[in-house]
C-alpha cells in the first residue's frame, strides 16, 4: 500500500478533484496504520496527508457556501435536523 500511496504523492494537489483528493488520503491514512515506513517516508506521507485533508475541507466549504447563496439559507438548520 506504501508503494501506491507514494506514487500518488507526486501529483500537484491543486489538480485533483474531491475524490481523487480523499482517495489519495485514504490510502496514505492505510498506509501509516497498517506498514513500517521508514521515518522520512511517514514523514513525507503525513505531510502531504495534512495537505490533502485541508485541500478536502476548502472544497466542501466552497461547495457549503455555493449550497447557501443558492438557498438563500444557513445550512447549519439542515445540519441540526439531520442529527
């Protein structure tokens, strides 16, 4: 798993879709539970996941907010009601 997780870190972030993006972090997620990477290659597979997660989050929160300009209304009221 280590093998596929590192070479999808070469590819720009910017470039990726959602899915792509949360894909990629779920298998560098995989990768740094389940195998004995050598500290530098942990290191370089955290920090790009650190990246991905937080690239993840700005494009829900732009989709969020695309949702409420279109609406017209905070999505925290549906967030509520789905609990």
């Amino acid at each position: 798993m280590a093998k596929s997780a590192a070479k999808k870190t070469d590819k720009s972030i910017e470039g990726l879709t959602y899915e792509e993006a949360l894909t990629e972090l779920e298998a560098i997620v995989a990768s740094l539970e389940e195998e004995q990477n050598p500290l530098e290659e942990s290191m370089r597979l955290f920090e790009r996941g650190q990246a991905l997660a937080a690239y993840c989050s700005g494009l829900l929160e732009t989709a969020q907010l695309k949702v409420q300009k279109l609406t017209g209304e905070s999505t925290a009221a549906f967030e509520e009601e789905s609990e």
